[in-house]
C-alpha cells in the first residue's frame, strides 16, 4: 500500500509540473531605445541597426509614408491544485510591449510605445 500511495504521490506532482504553461507572440526588442528615438531625424537605418527587422510593415494611402510595428508579448500561468487537487484554478501573468513608428520618407514623422504587465 505504502507504494500506490507514493506512485499516486509522484503522478500527481507529474502532473501538476507539466500543467504550467508559457506562451510567447513576437519578437523581443530594446525597449530602452525608445527614448533615443526623435521626430525627423532618427533614420530608418539607425531603427534598424538598434532594434532589428519590424515584426510587421503597413503602408498608408500616402506613398511616402510606412510604419514598422515591434510587439512582444509574453504570458504565463500555471493551474493551483494545492487546495482542492481536482478543481484547477488558473493563474495567468502578462507582459506586452508594442512600439509603432511612423516614417516619412526614411525619417521618423512619429512614434508610440505601450507597455502593460499584469499578474
């Protein structure tokens, strides 16, 4: 007997283990260099070269103007089965970060950073 309940013991801990999850969307990027960036004069290039390639490019209806958007967003959470082993309960944390520069020509006409975080 002693030996079921030490099995029973280890499936469920197994279990409770493997029922955290984390999930992820995007790419993470530099953050910081939000506050160097400035309106007509920092560059595509210099965007580029500090935070890397744009998760996503959109045109307007002007020609002369594109906007890069960089998003990340990272959650997690895990499933409570101290209190009662056989009603989950749900935890979930969250962080998002999302940045949107406009550019006109290969200058940056304007920009907005978000970020949220909560648990």
């Amino acid at each position: 007997m002693p030996t079921l309940i030490r099995s029973l013991v280890a499936v469920i801990c197994a279990a409770s283990l493997l029922s955290a999850c984390t999930s992820t969307v995007g790419r993470k990027f530099d953050s910081s260099y939000v506050q160097s960036i400035e309106r007509g004069k920092t560059t595509k290039a210099d965007v580029r070269s500090h935070i890397g390639e744009p998760g996503q490019t959109m045109n307007s209806g002007d020609p002369q103007e594109e906007t890069w958007v960089y998003q990340y967003t990272d959650v997690g959470g895990y499933f409570a089965r101290a209190v009662q082993p056989f009603t989950p309960t749900k935890t979930v944390s969250s962080s998002t970060e999302s940045l949107s520069i406009t550019f006109r020509g290969d200058v940056v006409k304007d920009y907005a950073y978000t970020a949220t975080r909560q648990k």
